[in-house]
C-alpha cells in the first residue's frame, strides 16, 4: 500500500507518543510506527510506580504512564507490527507488516525508536557460553508478559534503575537475589531505589565488583565475582562465589538508530535543541538520542521533536543554524550537541564524578546553575534562553563549589 | 538381506560422506550424539573457504583443500547456502615478512593452485582502506571464500533424508561389537543397530571412536582457537585477512563473516579438555592484540557482539589420516583445517577411493536421486515484489521477529518444519537471535512460537543438549 503524511513517526515509546501528540495538535497529518502490538516501549515492562512526577504531576506505573500517553492519541493513525525497513533520502519510507510491504511519503521525520539493552556476550567475560544469563528486558518479559520464571536464584550484574528493580521484583516472585554487583565505585540507579529494592529486602550490593567467571556445564551453576582496581581489573584475592542459576544482566543501553544510516550518530542520533539531525527533514527524540533517566524529560523531548517536525513539514521551520555545545571539564554527558540559538534549548547533563555541590557553568554564556550531591547516574538539567547568534561554540563545565564561609 | 551403511558424526564431514554414499546408497544412516548437525566442530571456527595455497605440498591436506574447494561451486548450487567468494590476503607487514609473500607462490604453484598473485602496497590499500598502513604487500586469492558450514551440514543432513536415507541425532556411539561379519552398534541411549559397513566421522573424537572398533589412528589433541565476533555496523574488511603465520596455525585473522558480521581470530592453544570451549582473559588479549596489528581500528568496546572458542582436532603429523582401519571400519580422522574447505573432496575420497577402489566395493550411482534442496529463503534478501506476494499468501512472512537479523515468523515456523526443536536449532538454521542484541529482544518470542508448534510448555524447551534449560516454573499458576 501507499501512503502520505505530513510526519511519520518511527517508534511508539513514551518519545514518540508525545512526538505523535504534539504534531497533530500543531495541525499536520501524522502516522505513528510501531513494531509491537502495543505503544509504550519499555514501559509496559516497569510495573512501579515513579513515572510521569513532573510531565502528568501524577506518580504513576509505567503501564499507567502509557495509558495517560495513550488517551491523546485518539485521532492518530497507528499502525502496529510494522517493522521499517528503509529510510530512504528522498523521504519514503519502506516498512513491512503481515499485510504486506508498504511505502509512506512523507515530509517530515521523527526517529523515536529508544535503546537496546547492551549482552552480557559482549562484556566480554571469559568462558563459556551456557543458558542462564538474561538481559534485564528479556527477564522482565518472561515474567510479566510470558507467565515464566527465568530461574531459581539469581545474581543481577549493573546497579542502575532497572538493575535495582528487577532485584525487588525477582524477589517478590520468589526467586532468591543474592547479590547486586556493581563496577562503579556508587550505585548507577536513584537513592531511593537502593533503599526501597535492595535495603528494604536485605540484598546485599557490592559496588567496585563485576562478573569475572561463570561456571556450568549447560545450565549456569554459578558465577563468580571479584573487586576491581580503578582500571576495572579484578584484584585478585578478593573473588566471590555464588551457586545461582541464573544471572541477569543490566550493563547498559544502546541508542537504536537503525535503519537511518546517512545521518551523524554517536552511538545515539546527534541533534540540536529543536531535535533535529543532520538531515533537516530528520528529527529525533528519547533514548535513541541519547540514555535518559526519566521519562518525563523522554516526553517532553518527543513532544518538542513532534512540534519542530511539524512545523517544518509546513515550511515554518528549516535548517537551523547550529552552535556546537562542548563537554567541558567533569561533564560526562551532555545533550543536545548542537543548539539553534534562535531558539530555547533545554541541556541535559550528566557529571563525570561525585560532587558535593557542583557549579555548572555555560561558558560563554552568563549562566551558571548550582546542584547539591550531584551524581553521574543523575540528569542535571539546564535551562537556556535564545542567545547571541554570533557565538559559535558554547562549553558546559563543571567543578566543585568551595563554601566560601569554610 | 539389506546393505546398511553407518556414519557416525554428522559433522560437516559426516554429513557430507553420507551425502555422497547415498547417491549410490539408499539405506545411509547417519548418527549424531548432539541435538543438530554441524554443531561439534564445524560450529566454532573462522569458516574460511580455503584457497589451498599454503598447505605442505604432497599432504592429504594439500591434496583435498584445493580440490574442496572447487567442488563448493556445485554442491552450493545443489544444497542452497549462502557462500561469498571475497577472496582472501596474506599480508606482510614487516619487511622480514615479505620473501614469505614470494615462498607462497611457489608453494601455491605445487598445489596447482592458479587464483593467486602479489598484491602490492597501493593496490591492498585500496582494496582494503582499514589495514595497517604499515602493509607492504599481499597474496591475493580470489577464490577463497566465506559460509556458514553448520548451514552445509545442516542441509547436506537434510539431503540425505530427502533420498531415503536416515539421520539421527542424539545417537551417542559407545560400544561396537563385530557379529557375523557386521557392525553391531550400541548406543548411549541403549538403542542397537547392525550396519555393513561403517565410517567413522567423529572430529575431535574420532580417536575415541576408533578404539570402539578395535582401530588405530593417530592421537587427536584439543588446540583452542579463541575469536571476537563483531558486528554489521562498521565495514572492517571486504576480505580475509591473514598474518604472514608463525608456527601452528595460520595466525590471528580478521574476516568477514558471510552474514555482514566480522570475525577476529583465533589463537592456538593445546587445551587439556575436548570439552573446554571457554574463552579465557590471556587468549582474548591475545587476539585483540593481533587483531589490531592487522586491522588497526577494531573498536571492541563499540562493536564487540560476542566471543566463543573452537577446538582444532590436532595430530601429530598436522595431516588427515583417513583410511580403512583393521576391523574393516573406515576413519576419517584428525580433520583439522583447512577440514571445512575439504570436506566435499574428503566425501568424494571415501567413497571413490577408499570404498570403490581400496575395499573394492561395487556401487552403482542411483537413478532417482536427487541431488538439489530447497530452503526457505531469508526473506529480507529477496525481491520485495516477491516477498510481499508471499505475505500475501501467508502473513507471518510479513511479521518480523528478529530485528537484529531480520528472521520473519515464517522463516522461524519454517525451521520447526525442518525439524528445528531448540533455541540454537532456530537460532543457526535462521541466524534469529544471531545479532546485535543476542537474543534479548527476540528469545522470549521465538520459545513461545517454539512451545506453540511443537505442542511442548516452554519449560521443556532447551538452549541445545538436555539440561540447557530456559525457564523452569510458571510465576502465577
Ligand atoms: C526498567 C526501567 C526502569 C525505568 N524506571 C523509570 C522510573 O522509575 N521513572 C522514570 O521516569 N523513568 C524510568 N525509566 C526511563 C524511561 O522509562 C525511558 O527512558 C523511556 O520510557 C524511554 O522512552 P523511548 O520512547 O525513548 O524509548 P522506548 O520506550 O524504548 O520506545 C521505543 C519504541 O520504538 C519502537 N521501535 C523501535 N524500533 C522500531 C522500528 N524500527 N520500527 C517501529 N518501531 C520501533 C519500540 O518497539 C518501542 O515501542 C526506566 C526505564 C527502564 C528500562
Ligand atoms: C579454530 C578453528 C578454525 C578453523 N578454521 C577453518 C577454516 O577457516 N576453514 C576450514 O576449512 N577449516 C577450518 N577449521 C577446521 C574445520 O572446522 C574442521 O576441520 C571441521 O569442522 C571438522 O569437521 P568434522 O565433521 O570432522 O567434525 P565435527 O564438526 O566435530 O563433527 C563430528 C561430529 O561427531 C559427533 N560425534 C562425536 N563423537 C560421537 C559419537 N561417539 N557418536 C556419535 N557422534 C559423535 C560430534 O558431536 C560432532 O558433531 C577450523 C577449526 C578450528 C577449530
């Protein structure tokens, strides 16, 4: 079949949901993709609440996020199990479904497509290859979309969100966690997830720790982790043994990018403050952009991407100049790398250690934004107003702030 | 009174050998201990279609690689698998290494091998932007290729079975007793069966499998090659590249692997164990430290999809030894590299010379054999006019499971047609959680379409052997 819109959206996440939204609220014909059956990406997998604070003011399930999303999408046209298989330059694009294979026109973009759990296969962990070993994602889809336990008892490698929250949800179906190990010298997820997943049940987290060996003739029978040096290197001496069959893995996201490949990525797709790649007609929003903590920013970042794609599908908005953001000292991550001046940008900002209070600074720019216990795990986020056209690079640094009393 | 012909190790050589004896033959059986064929060796190796150039001229080796090698053309028509003939590059990078160039000539010359020429430093460049700048020449060689073998032993198996012809797996040979001038053979599982003839295709165990029968061949020693696979996202190489080698195998390479992949490896290490395919720390060190000589870029931190190992059935001599032991069972042993590229030839070998000629055996080729098979192509490869008529007719060709691969639900219900009955089963028939992500995205689907045409729970389902289990309880009854 044919068709032709003013914006496709690539992926039906909680980015391209609000992509989707907004689009159609700025007047434009919009046709949303997505490869499952349903919207809501990641988020049917996270049964907890914490989502959607500040984007619905409501603390909402993940589940519950969706539906929220869901509800403004009335008027859209959907179109589940589609899978894209070409994005092509003269902006068609090729997608497969089980009716068939369909071609869109379009004039506008959103990739929106989110991020892949990293595999534990490509740590790389020296042994051999038995079952046992899951991502996190898999994991949770065994046992809240499949009815399935993926084992006994179970040791989780990665301390972020998800890694704190599959401990708390294995342990209330009844598969024992024995540990929580983590390679950073700190937890990667929020405060309040170690509390509530890992202290409130008593599973022990060992930070500075990883996954050196696992052991099992077909089914794992154990793993087994030692301390590392500031280089990650085990230190040997301090190694661990832990009789489980199962070990879940949440090492970390992939931007997903696929099947866009003429367009700068770094892993994730690089854009500018109105969401817009290096094809003009290209935008993106969410994880496939880069690895947000909260979807709240996840929202609004789709919701931006929706309005800049419409408005340039109606010849409102075009190529953008673009000023380049630099990471300067102790920044980690920082995004978007480019910044249309004309416009009002949002900078998110992840520090590249421990502060107890870390003073932010936009050079040249006079704005400076001071953050207590500000932690790599942590978005900080930064507020611009349109600035002066004729700077060309902008630097965000970061260092700890003296008192000046003590 | 029926003439019943065993080969035990369904093995790319395995395979192949019954293949061969059953266009004369209909009663082949072949027997594998594992859950699928082409899963012992011919699973974990650089999966190199060998140009013959390097192998001592005068060995059975040298005999059979080049020959192998062209035998490929045909039996690719006939059995439908995907092989790339990207050519392969011995590279000299230091100045030493160079007159090496120049003695592979001369030796590719003995082999009667025609495909090969020096490279010289511009051209390589050219050919390959991404080698180590510091190259100064290569032999090229145009006919050396790249495939999937557990593909060829999978279909080869398939062949058989198609010409009246029997294949087992999970059929572990463990005792063999000679009664009235048969083979009686005992099996792990306790089954028996007679056979009149016997050929012994066991890879690393043939050894073993041997001594069932009274026989000797020359020992066979584990060597661990270790390897880095890594993915389709950046376009290291366009061909194999080797090192000008020192020692026991042909060095640590980088290569293309036929489905978009990159493969860099192996080293040679004697392991104690034939079970021992555990990648260790100071091997893959190894390797990525050769590797990055080679191709300077290798960026594993980004493109790292996983590592394995493989085990080399070693022997003394580095030689095949194939041949009709005394009890009148006939080995085929210490298929080493390049194992994969002979096969075809080692198929012929038996049959021709070693059956019709040495034993004396009349065999008549059969009239209604047939040598082609079909399979299921993979979708994202063909035609979108046709694969769309197909969706037409079936819409699960149209439902993509996979996103790595790309493996539709067809391709995958496909494989359990074909007698798919675990994950590795989909995984090697179909490359279905093959990619990028392992697995992790698509495995909870492809067990649950598993579960739901072969009528079992998901928890009788296995990775491969019995024991690899995935879940093993319901979470809410
Ligand atoms: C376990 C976990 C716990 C979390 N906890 C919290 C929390 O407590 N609070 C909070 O605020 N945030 C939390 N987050 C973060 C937040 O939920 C995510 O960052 C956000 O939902 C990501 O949205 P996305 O749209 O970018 O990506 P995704 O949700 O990954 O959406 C991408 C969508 O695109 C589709 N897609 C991909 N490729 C294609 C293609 N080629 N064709 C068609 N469709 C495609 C996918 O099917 C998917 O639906 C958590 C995340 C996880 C994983
Ligand atoms: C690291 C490495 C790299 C290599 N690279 C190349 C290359 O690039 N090109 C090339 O041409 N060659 C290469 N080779 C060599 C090639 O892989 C082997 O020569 C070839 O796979 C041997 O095939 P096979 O059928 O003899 O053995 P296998 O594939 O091991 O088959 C033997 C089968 O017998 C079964 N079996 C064992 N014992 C019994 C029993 N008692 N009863 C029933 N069944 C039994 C096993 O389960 C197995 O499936 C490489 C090898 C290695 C290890």
């Amino acid at each position: 079949m044919k068709y032709k819109t003013d914006v496709v959206v690539i992926g039906g996440g909680a980015a391209g949901m609000a992509a989707a939204y907004r689009a159609k609220k700025e007047g434009v014909d919009v046709i949303l993709l997505e490869r499952d059956e349903d919207t809501g990406g990641v988020l049917n997998q996270c049964i907890h609440n914490g989502f959607g604070l500040q984007y619905f003011k409501k603390d909402l399930t993940g589940p519950e996020f969706k539906e929220y999303a869901k509800e403004r999408l009335e008027d859209i046209e959907i179109l589940f199990g589609t899978y894209v298989l070409e994005v092509r330059n003269d902006r068609t694009i090729i997608f497969v479904d089980r009716r068939g294979i369909h071609e869109i026109e379009t004039k506008a973009l959103v990739m929106a497509t989110g991020a892949r759990e990293r595999h534990f296969n490509s740590l790389p962990v020296p042994g051999k290859r038995i079952t046992g070993v899951f991502t996190a994602g898999l994991a949770q889809r065994f046992i809240n979309l499949e009815n399935l336990k993926p084992g006994s008892k179970a040791v989780i490698l990665g301390s972020g969100d998800i890694g704190l929250i599959m401990a708390r949800r294995l342990t209330l179906e009844g598969i024992k966690v024995e540990a929580v190990l983590e390679i950073m010298p700190y937890p990667g997820g929020l405060e309040r997830n170690v509390q509530q997943c890992l202290k409130d049940f008593g599973i022990p987290l060992y930070l500075s720790h990883t996954v050196t060996a696992i052991e099992g003739d077909r089914r794992l029978e154990k793993v087994i982790a030692a301390q590392v040096d500031y280089k990650w290197d085990p230190i040997p001496g301090t190694e661990k043994e832990f009789e489980v069959d199962t070990l879940i893995t949440s090492v970390g996201l992939i931007p997903q990018t696929k099947p866009v490949d003429f367009v700068e990525t770094d892993p994730g797709f690089l854009v500018s403050n109105t969401n817009q790649t290096s094809e003009d007609w290209i935008f993106a929003a969410g994880n496939c952009t880069v690895i947000f903590d909260l979807v709240d920013y996840v929202a609004k970042e789709g919701e931006k991407a929706g309005k800049y794609a419409a408005m340039y599908a109606k010849g409102e908005y075009k190529k953008g100049k673009k000023v380049k953001v630099r990471k300067g000292e102790n920044i980690g991550v920082i995004h978007p790398i480019y910044i249309d001046p004309t416009q009002e940008s949002t900078l998110y900002i992840r520090v590249s250690k421990v502060f107890d209070r870390a003073n932010i600074k936009v050079l040249p720019l006079d704005v400076e934004v001071i953050e207590d216990e500000a932690r790599p795990p942590e978005m900080i986020v930064v507020k611009l107003k349109p600035f002066d056209e004729n700077i060309d690079e902008i630097e965000v640094m970061a260092d700890e702030l003296i008192s000046k009393l003590g | 009174m029926i003439f019943l012909i065993a080969v035990i190790g369904g093995g790319i050589v395995g395979t192949l050998i019954a293949r061969e004896l059953n266009k004369y033959v209909e009663d082949v059986w072949l027997f594998e201990a594992k859950t699928n064929f082409g899963m012992g060796v011919t699973k974990s190796n650089s999966a190199i279609l060998h140009g013959g150039y390097d192998d001592p001229p005068g060995s059975l080796r040298a005999q059979l690689c080049y020959k192998g090698n062209q035998l490929y053309t045909q039996l690719q028509k006939e059995l439908n698998f995907d092989l790339k003939r990207v050519g392969s590059h011995v590279v000299a990078i230091e100045d030493e290494e160079t007159k090496y160039i120049y003695e592979l000539v001369k030796k590719a010359e003995k082999n009667g091998v025609k495909e090969v020429r020096v490279v010289e430093k511009l051209e390589l460049l050219e050919m390959e932007k991404n080698i180590n700048p510091k190259a100064k020449r290569s032999l090229f060689c145009e006919i050396a290729g790249i495939f999937d073998p557990w593909i060829v032993a999978m279909q080869a198996a398939k062949s058989v079975r198609i010409n009246g012809g029997r294949t087992l797996i999970k059929k572990r040979l463990v005792e063999v007793e000679k009664k009235n001038g048969k083979f009686l053979l005992r099996f792990q599982d306790k089954s028996e069966y007679f056979a009149d003839l016997v050929i012994n295709a066991a890879g690393l165990f043939a050894d073993d499998v041997a001594k069932l029968f009274g026989d000797e061949v020359p020992e066979i020693f584990p060597v661990k090659g270790e390897y880095f696979l890594l993915s389709k996202d950046f376009q290291y190489v366009n061909s194999t590249i080797f090192p000008v080698p020192t020692g026991i195998s042909k060095g640590c390479l980088v290569l293309p692997t036929v489905d978009g992949g990159f493969l860099v490896g192996p080293n040679a290490n004697r392991v104690l164990s034939k079970y021992d395919t555990a990648t260790t720390r100071e091997g893959l060190n190894e390797i990525r430290e050769k590797g990055t000589k080679l191709v300077p870029n290798l960026n594993f931190r980004r493109h790292l999809v996983k590592t394995f190992a493989g085990l080399r059935p070693e022997t003394e001599k580095k030689d095949f030894h194939i041949d009709v032991g005394k009890s009148g069972a006939i080995h085929v042993s210490g298929i080493r590299s390049p194992g994969l590229t002979a096969a075809p030839a080692i198929a012929k070998y038996v049959v021709e010379y070693l059956i019709q000629e040495k034993i004396g055996m009349n065999l008549y080729k059969r009239e209604n054999y047939i040598p082609e098979i079909e399979k299921t192509p993979h979708l994202i490869h063909i035609d979108r006019n046709e694969w769309n008529d197909i969706i037409q007719k079936d819409p699960d060709a149209g439902e993509m499971i996979c996103h790595c691969n790309k493996v539709t639900k067809k391709e995958i219900i496909d494989a359990i047609k074909n007698g798919a009955r675990t994950l590795d089963d989909i995984k090697f028939m179909t490359r279905a959680s093959f990619g990028e992500c392992q697995g992790g995205f698509c495995t909870a689907k492809i067990l649950k379409i598993l579960a739901e045409y072969t009528g079992r729970d998901p928890r009788e389902i296995n990775q491969n052997e019995d024991g690899s289990w995935i879940v093993n309880a319901k979470v809410r009854i």
